[in-house]
C-alpha cells in the first residue's frame, strides 16, 4: 500500500528526481495503464485511479498512455504521474498518444504526427517486452490501443491477459468514453482480446458507477496523498508551484474544507481489484451476450445472440458503494 513507501521516499523526491525504481512485488501482475488525465482536469477521478493502480502492490506498472484527443492538447496530467512516482518510488514509463481519432475501425493512425505517436508506441514497446501477458485498463476513449491492434493484431492478442474497458452503457446509452472515439471502442470490443467490460452506467446491475464524499478517503491518507489531490482538484498551476514541491506542503484550512466535503464520482475500481486478485463479494463478472452498434451503442442482451463479453455486475448493491470506499481509503492510507 502507498503508506509503506511514504516515509522512505517522500524526503528524496522532494530533494531528487527518483533515481531507484521500487521493486515489484514477486509475481506481479505486469499492468498497462491508459488515461485521459488531464491537469487542469476535466474530472479528477483520473486522479483517484491512479493512485489506485500505483499504491496496489500487486501491479508492476509497464506503461502509462495519457489518452489526449483535442481535449487533452496542452495539459497532459504530467504533474500528477510525476508526482505519484516521487511519493512511491516507482519509475515508470510514461507516453501521450493520439490526438485524432480513429478515421474508420481499421485506421493504423500511422498518418497521425510523428509527435502523437508515443502512446500507441509505448504500448508496443511494453508489450514486446514483457515476459508474461500483460493486463490493460482503458480509461477514456480506446483509440491508443485501438490503433496498436490495428498495427500488430497478433502482438496483442498473444500478449494481453485482459482488457479492462471503462466505458459504455449496458442499456444502450450514450457514454462519455465512447463519444469520445466512437471507431476505436467497436474496434476493440469487436476483436478477440480478452475484454472485461465496465459499463459506466446501465441497467440490471450491468454498471461500475459509485460515488464518494472525499473526506471519507482522505482524512485517513498520508500528507503527500493529500497535497497530490489539493493538487490536482484545485488545478494548481505548474508555474505557480512546483508539483513536487507542493507534496510537502500544509494544507489551507478553507482549501481542506472544502476539498473535503466535495463528492466524486467513481468507475473504475471494482477493475482495479478484479485484477489484482483482491475477493471482493459485492460485484463479479459475468459472460453475457452483448449487441455492439456501430456507432458505439453497446447494451447486454436478455437473449443468446450478440458478443460474448465478460462483464461487470454489482450483485449487493446495498454493499457496494461502502466496499468500494473502504477498498479506496485502504489503497490510499495503506494498512
């Protein structure tokens, strides 16, 4: 958990840049992570996420994909990755990706700037050179890994253990993410990897939604994992206050008042423990038939036809926004 590399390494992020990567945890899960993290944000749950991934002891992270589209021109979350990898001492690899999206579900994006081209690079790369499978959360549009399995179909299909998809609506709607690359969300829901499907919203408990009051977190974590969300939610300037710096930071009491009482909106969690092994009784995920549109529509069925696609369900609904929470601090503040 985060807590345990606080002490050690807080002190010599502030001073240096991190010379020593943390050693992952023996059989590790070897883990890509894809996101549209933005500062300033667009929504800080990004943020939240990726304390998630790195204080989860069970991830050996290989890569980070900042998924920018148009929106994201100027502000990749930068800062926040820097910051995460002082407060953990965890060096990893980290890339933006793709500014257009995907011109038709076959597009390579190989026409795309030679400069948007590092995300869809990075995760080749990461995947060449892992040894065992590699398990890759999505969270934004799709239109990085996309065109990487555009590029090298067999590469992927051969070297993804699963892929985590944050976004859709299991009844149909239209979801965020997928507005956002519509091709690149058909192309990768249509294709043989081994997808886990995370419907942001839907309908019969096919969703992943939850929300938070944000003291409920982070009044239980540690100074720097606080500084690192006053950070992000107060969309603090780069050239007003150095990001590292600021973890070490003391925090306004009108600042911390008011971070503290604000909610947020959650997704993608119950991923991040199905895939570290984590038991958790108040979700599970089930093989159901899927219709996909293409236009990007994605609902689950009642009836046999459609994708087979293993998919999230919350089974206690009553439990699952507390375990949730609970599982969050815990990550956040370490044992």
């Amino acid at each position: 958990m985060l807590i345990r590399l606080f002490t050690a390494c807080l002190l010599a992020s502030l001073l240096s840049p991190v010379s020593v990567a943390a050693e992952a945890a023996p059989g590790a899960v070897p883990v890509i992570h894809i996101t549209d993290l933005y500062h300033p944000h667009n929504d800080p749950d990004d943020h939240f996420d990726l304390a998630t991934v790195f204080g989860i002891p069970a991830f050996d992270i290989r890569a980070i994909v900042i998924d920018m589209g148009k929106d994201g021109v100027g502000r990749p979350g930068l800062p926040a990755v820097r910051q995460m990898m002082h407060i953990t001492g965890k060096s990893v690899p980290c890339a933006t990706g793709l500014v257009e999206n995907l011109k038709s579900q076959s597009d390579t994006c190989a026409q795309q700037p030679a400069e948007t081209q590092a995300g869809v690079d990075l995760i080749l790369k990461a995947l060449r050179e892992s040894e065992k499978p590699v398990t890759v959360f999505c969270v934004g549009s799709l239109r990085d890994l996309a065109s990487a399995y555009n590029r090298e179909p067999e590469l992927l299909k051969n070297k993804i253990a699963r892929c985590y998809v944050n976004a859709g609506d299991s009844a149909g709607g239209v979801e965020w993410n997928v507005g956002l690359d519509p091709h690149a969300y058909v192309r990768i829901m249509d294709s043989p990897l081994p997808i886990y499907w995370m419907p942001c919203f839907g309908a019969d408990g096919y969703q992943s939604y939850w929300v938070f009051k944000q003291a409920e977190v982070l009044e239980a974590a540690p100074l720097a994992l606080q500084n690192f969300m006053v950070y992000a939610l107060g969309k603090t300037p780069v050239s007003e206050r150095d990001p590292i710096a600021a973890l070490a930071d003391s925090i306004a009491p009108k600042m911390r008042e008011k971070i503290w009482a604000e909610t947020r909106n959650m997704w993608c969690t119950a991923g991040y423990l199905h895939a570290a092994g984590i038991e958790n009784g108040t979700f599970s995920f089930r093989k159901v038939p899927v219709h996909l549109d293409n236009n990007g529509t994605s609902r689950v069925t009642n009836g046999t036809e459609g994708l087979q696609i293993m998919t999230v369900h919350v089974d206690e609904p009553a439990a699952y926004t507390a375990s949730m929470t609970k599982a969050l601090r815990d990550v956040c503040a370490g044992p």
